[in-house]
C-alpha cells in the first residue's frame, strides 16, 4: 500500500478529497493544491483535478440552473410595469426541484467516486477523463 507524505494511504487521501467536495468545498481545493504540489503519486493528482473538475461541474449546472430561475422574476417584474399580473410560483418550485436534484446527485458521485478511490479504483467519467488526459 503506498503512502503519501502525510503518511495515510493515497486511497485514503483520494477519497477524502471526494468526501471533502460535499463538506466544504474550500477545503477539498486546499487538499487537491497540496497533491498537486507536493504528493508524487500521478493516481492522486489525477484524482484531485477529478474531484475538484466535478465539483465544478455541478456548480455550473445548479449556476445555470437558477439563472433560469431568475429569468422568472425579471418576466414577472416587466408584467408588472404593464399594470398586469403573473404568477409563476409553479415555474419557482420546479427550479427548486431541479437544483435539489442536482444536489443530491452531486452527493452521490462524490459519494461512489470516494469510496472507489479508497482502493484506488476508478468511475469513468468519459468527458472529464478525457479533459485530465488532454491536460495532465
């Protein structure tokens, strides 16, 4: 089992930035800075940039998201200058839905990712594979 300089597993390690990305995301992007400039196992940096690309990711699609949720109150807002009303409390819920959905399907992937990574294992994730592949 190799260890990193910390002395605890690279699995371990790998898994705690997975685990990190749903706890406090500031401090998954210090762990995955401290892989990547001081750890020399190339499993655990690519699992860094792996754990901070998804989280990334999910941030982008919820970003992106609630955007669309904000169109909602700039439609209901014009109607009102118009002397009219609106209401879109349906179209409100349903971005509420979706932005929790992403959520807990961004707990889950770092959830399998984490426990894959304590055997140093791998869950191919074709696009952000082949992004680290390209960069690394």
């Amino acid at each position: 089992m190799q260890k990193t300089k910390v002395g605890i597993s690279v699995g371990l390690l790998g898994a705690g930035l997975y685990f990190m990305g749903f706890i406090s995301v500031v401090a998954m992007v210090i762990m995955a800075g401290y892989v990547l400039i001081f750890e020399e196992n190339e499993w655990l940096k690519k699992t860094a940039v792996k754990s901070v690309g998804v989280v990334i990711f999910f941030t982008i699609l919820s970003t992106v998201v609630g955007l669309v949720g904000n169109s909602s109150t700039i439609i209901t807002n014009l109607v009102h200058l118009v002397k009219g009303s609106i209401s879109l409390n349906w179209f409100n819920g349903v971005i509420t839905i979706c932005r929790n959905l992403i959520s807990i399907i961004e707990t889950l992937f770092l959830l399998i990712l984490g426990f894959k990574a304590l055997k140093q294992g791998n869950v191919k994730l074709s696009s952000v594979d082949n992004i680290i592949k390209e960069h690394m």
